[in-house]
C-alpha cells in the first residue's frame, strides 16, 4: 500500500514538471522609454522582428504613456506570434487590455 502512494505521487510529480516545463523563450521583448512615451520590439532570435513605434490600430501617431500598457500589447502580440496567428492588435483588444489612446 505504501509503495502505491509513492508511485502516485512520483507519477504525479513528474506530470506536473513536464507540464509546466519552461522551454526556451521563442521571442523576447524590448520596452523602451522616449520623450513622448514608450515603444516596443520583438525580437526572435537576436534579430528584431516587430518595430512598434505607436500604438497599433490607433489613429495618428499614439505612443503608450507607460510601460505596463506598452508591455501587455507586446505580450499578446508574441503570444499570437507563438500561437502561429497573425499578429494584428484591433481597436477591441486595445480597449479589452485598457490601454489608453485617442480614437
């Protein structure tokens, strides 16, 4: 009996490190501060991939005012990139993650 319960939870300890396994990050994210606000790029592989100047999908030339907005849209950007979709931000997702912009 007791030798059961070693095994279930050797088994059940080696499920959860597989399942939570952290592999090499794909993509890497580079916040940076100007005078008028933030930016971001993603980078695969040592090599910029994704310049964001602005804001996507906001009208004129928006900046992010911090870096937590600026850093959850790059966020949800790699991870569409990761999940193999293209990586379009529309004016919902922006309002979803309530980032703050002119439309």
């Amino acid at each position: 009996m007791k030798m059961t319960k070693y095994i279930t939870l050797l088994i059940l300890a080696l499920v959860f490190i597989a399942c939570h396994k952290n592999p090499h990050k794909a993509f890497d994210i580079k916040i940076t501060k100007t005078e008028t606000g933030y930016y971001y790029d993603i980078y695969k592989k040592s090599k910029i991939i994704i310049h964001q100047p602005n804001i996507p999908a906001a009208i004129g030339e928006q900046k992010f005012i911090d870096s937590i907005q600026c850093k959850k849209i790059a966020k949800l950007v790699v991870e569409k990139l990761e999940n193999k979709i293209f990586p379009t931000i529309t004016i919902e997702e922006l309002k979803k993650n309530k980032i703050q912009f002119r439309y």
